[in-house]
C-alpha cells in the first residue's frame, strides 16, 4: 500500500469562497427579510487570526440573527486535538468556517 504525500490545502482559496459563500447567504437572507440590513464588524484575535461577523436585527422576518466568518490560527494544537493522533503534538494550526445562527420574529 503506498502513502500519498500530505499537501497542503490552499488556504486563501477555501477563505475567498468561505468569504463569498457569506456574502451570497446574507444578501439572500436580507432578501428574504425586505426590511434589515446586516451590519458588518471585523475582529482579531489577540492569538492569531480574526474574523468578520454580520448580524441583521429588526427585521420584517428576524427578529435577529448573524452570518459569521471566523478563520483562526494557532502555533501548537491543544492536548485535546492531539490525544488521539500524538504525532500532531506541538504543530501549529488553523481553522475556518462559516456560521448561522438565525431568530425569526
């Protein structure tokens, strides 16, 4: 059985379509609602990496709700990420994603 080398996943394309793909939900979501509109804050955070979260309130369908985007980093996974694969013990890390969380009125 031969092993296939690890590559490494092209980091800025997942996140320009993770970036996209929140843009493409909230302008549907603002169409759907016909009334909010979706404020729009960055953050850092302090160890590595950030994010943009955009919330909509007051709406003609939510009451509330946010859309947001998180890409974080790290420089050694915690024990609880590696006690299963110890390999991975001290290697530094990243993840990201999109979230919903929506209350309609």
């Amino acid at each position: 059985m031969s092993q296939h080398p690890f590559q490494q996943p092209d980091t800025n394309a997942v996140k320009q379509y993770l970036l996209g793909l929140q843009d493409r939900i909230c302008e549907r979501l603002a169409a759907v609602d016909g009334k909010g509109v979706f404020e729009t804050d960055a953050w850092d955070r302090p160890e590595g990496g950030g994010g943009i979260s955009r919330v909509i309130t007051d709406g003609e369908v939510f009451e509330k709700g946010g859309v947001n985007f998180s890409h974080v980093m790290g420089e050694t996974m915690p024990a609880s990420a590696t006690a299963h694969r110890p390999h991975l013990a001290g290697a530094p890390w990243q993840a990201m994603g999109v979230s919903l969380v929506m209350h309609p009125s």
